[in-house]
C-alpha cells in the first residue's frame, strides 16, 4: 500500500521518466503540476466569490430594483446591454475594409508592412521566450547562474502591457458602443492564461521546435471544441488537412535519435503541457468566437480579456508572494528585465499588427503570413540554440506546412463559392 505523501513525492520522476536527486530538486513544489494547481488555486479564490456575486445579483433581480452610484458599474458587469449583433461571417473579426482608390504601390506598401510587423513581432518574441525559460542569467566563470522559474510572471508582464496598449487604442479611437457583461470576458480570460501558461512552461521540457509544430497542429482540437461548443460542421477537405497535420507531427515526434541534445528530448511533461496549451486555447478561440455576438471590436475584445488576465493573475501571484521574488529576480539581472518587457511589447503590438492585418487584407493573406512565421521560428530556433532536425523530422515538418497552406487554399476557394450562393443558403463554418 502506497502512502499519498510517497506518492506526490514521486509524481516529477513519474512525469518526465528521468530520476531527480535532492541537489537537483530545490523543492518538489517546483515540479509544474503542483504549480499549476496553485496557481488554480489562486484564480479560484476570485472566480467563486466574483461567480457567488453574480449569481446574487441576478437573483435579487438588481437591473429592475438597483440603485446608487455603483448600480453602472454593477450593470456593466453583470447585465450589460444584452443585445447581440448578427454573428459574422469568420465569427471573431468584423469585415474587412476593402480599398477604395488605392494605387497598387500603396497596397503593396501596406501589405510589406504587414508582413514585416507580424514577422518581426513573434519572431523575436519566440526567440526571447526560449531565450528566457530554457537558459540561465548572471552566469560567471565561478557561478553557474540562476534560471527564471515562475511562468506566471511572464503571463502577467504580457497581460499588462497588453491591456495598457488595448486600452490606450479604444480611448483614442471610435469603438462600437459596448453591449456585452464584463464577466463574460473573464471565461475566455482564464483559459487564455492557463494555455500561455503552459506554452511557457512546456520548453523546460521540450523544444521550441516541437512546440510550434503543437501549435500548428492545434487546429484539430479547435475543430473538436467547435463541434461541442459551437455545434459546427465542417467539410471533408478539413479533416483531411488535420489528418495531414497529424501526421506530419507524428513524424518530426518519432524521428528523434538516441544521441539527440538533451534540450530537443520530449518528455512526458513537455507532451502533456503542450495538450493543455492547445485544449485551452482551443476553448479560448471558440468562446471569443461566441462572444463577438455581441457588437464589439477586436480591441475592445483584447482589452475585456486583458482586464480579467491581469487581475487573475496579479492575484495568485500575490497570494503566492511569488509578485516580490520575480521582481526581485528583475532587480538581480538586468537581462532578464529587457528581455520581459520586449517580450511583453513583441506580445502587445503583434496583436495590433494581427488585427490590422486581416482588417486590410483578410484573414488568408494573415493565415499564410503566420504559416512563414512558424517555418522561420523553427529555422532560427534550430541556428540560434543548436536544434537538431533529422531527415524524417523534416519531412514531417514539410507534411504540416504542405498541409497549412491547403487549408488556406481551400478555405479561400470556399468563400468565393458561398459568395455564388443562392439566397437562403448558407456555406459550412469554418475553423
């Protein structure tokens, strides 16, 4: 019989296969699903009471009998305007603006300068994120040097400036007038945490490589997720794709090679943070996607979700103390603290440059900028850090990108067909 305290000792040498000694393991809390269930922890202690609230609220039936100087703020919280726009056609963007007299250097100018913002954005913030959680700073010829352990600290950096940038846009900009309940935004907030929080986590387990082509492949758990949340369908070119994709991931997964760098080894750990990272992320798309029934803008969206991300996660690091030890961590190594706050801004202004992108030119033209994205990140993941990538490897590597841009095809092709339409006919939704 097998105490309980053995066994959550045991559980980090159970997860990664390898044997932890006591000098390696500081302490055993450090392992990632201990700390994930803190963290848990930490963002329950304000989703129940906030979740107790609004169920009180509802019930007192506070939109017909509130009163007093917090009665907007409750309403915008709670109740919102509950009137819903007609979904839209790629259900998480408004129509995109088409040009009108616009010469065709000026086009070619914009979409340059699109290509180059996205790329340039999360290129170097793919970079510094392995930079950050796989290498040490203050290293010396005496002094090994310390990693950057706490995952949730980046979340937060991120959120935060995230939210000031979104912020700062709706104030200067015209927004569409705001309908939907506040506390809806915090669903869609808290998977977006945990699936960056497991993105994070997941390279002290496995290589950069590997985690964008997790991240390619994710289409296939967005799909399944739509059919049980948004009850969609989809057409037989789809699933072909995603079969593609998963095999070309299977490839790049079973080619590596018994002498391989310790840093390209997948373990346990690393596979089962990266199914968390696609699974909540996954739930995260199709919530924002249910969400925008609401009328609202992709920035008024970045800046609801940004509002609960930095108050979940500001919580349970404070309740942690974990909020002091980064900072301070931040006072030791000056690095360390550029390589965050450029990380944050790569973060922030890449989703601007997203939703400038397809506001110009569609989302085709921005699926097949990102697709390059992920192609480029693996060759500079492999020439910057030392990566291997066997023949087979690469070949998978090929089968996934092959398979991305068939998607983009097809999908293109698709839309200029529903156009043709009838009246009354509607094409099939699309991931």
């Amino acid at each position: 019989r097998i105490s309980l305290p053995l066994l959550l000792v045991s559980l980090p040498t159970m997860a990664t296969g390898e044997d932890i000694s006591p000098a390696l393991q500081d302490s055993w809390g450090d392992f990632w699903l201990f700390r994930f269930f803190v963290n848990a922890a930490g963002y329950a202690s304000i989703v129940v009471p906030g979740f107790l609230l609004i169920q009180y609220f509802k019930r007192r039936n506070y939109l017909e009998t509130g009163r007093g100087i917090c009665f907007p703020v409750i309403k915008s919280c709670v109740f919102g305007s509950e009137v819903k726009s007609v979904h839209q056609e790629d259900g998480s963007l408004p129509p995109r603006a088409e040009p009108t007299e616009s010469s065709t250097a000026r086009q070619v100018f914009k979409l340059l300068f699109c290509a180059a913002g996205l790329q340039a954005s999360y290129l170097t913030w793919g970079v510094l994120q392995e930079r950050v959680m796989t290498r040490t700073y203050g290293a010396t010829e005496t002094d090994p040097g310390e990693k950057f352990k706490d995952s949730q600290f980046l979340v937060f950096m991120n959120r935060i400036l995230a939210f000031t940038v979104a912020g700062l846009y709706c104030a200067l900009t015209k927004q569409p007038r705001h309908g939907a309940p506040m506390y809806k935004y915090s669903f869609a907030s808290l998977s977006n945490i945990l699936s960056s929080w497991c993105q994070y986590e997941a390279l002290k387990y496995i290589s950069f490589p590997t985690q964008v082509l997790a991240k390619a492949s994710k289409v296939i758990p967005v799909m399944m997720m739509g059919k049980l949340v948004s009850r969609k369908s989809y057409e037989y070119w789809e699933y072909l794709t995603a079969a593609l994709i998963s095999v070309g991931v299977s490839m790049f997964l079973l080619s590596s090679a018994p002498n391989r760098h310790v840093s390209t080894v997948t373990t346990f750990s690393g596979v089962v943070l990266l199914a968390g990272y696609v699974i909540f992320d996954s739930f995260t798309s199709n919530w924002q996607d249910a969400l925008f029934t609401y009328k609202m803008s992709p920035v008024q969206m970045m800046f609801g979700v940004n509002v609960f991300s930095c108050l979940f996660t500001v919580g349970s690091l404070l309740e942690q103390g974990a909020l002091l030890e980064s900072l301070r961590f931040m006072a030791r190594h000056s690095e360390f603290t550029a390589h965050a706050v450029l990380l944050s801004v790569c973060s922030a202004f890449g989703q601007l440059f997203i939703f400038y992108t397809i506001n110009q030119f569609g989302a085709a033209v921005f699926t097949i900028i990102m697709t390059l994205r992920q192609a480029f990140a693996i060759l500079l993941s492999c020439l910057i850090y030392g990566h291997t990538v066997t023949v087979v490897g690469g070949l998978g590597v090929a089968v996934v990108f092959v398979a991305l841009f068939l998607r983009v095809y097809a999908r293109s092709r698709m839309k200029k067909r529903s156009k043709k339409l009838p009246p009354g006919e509607t094409p099939v939704q699309k991931v």
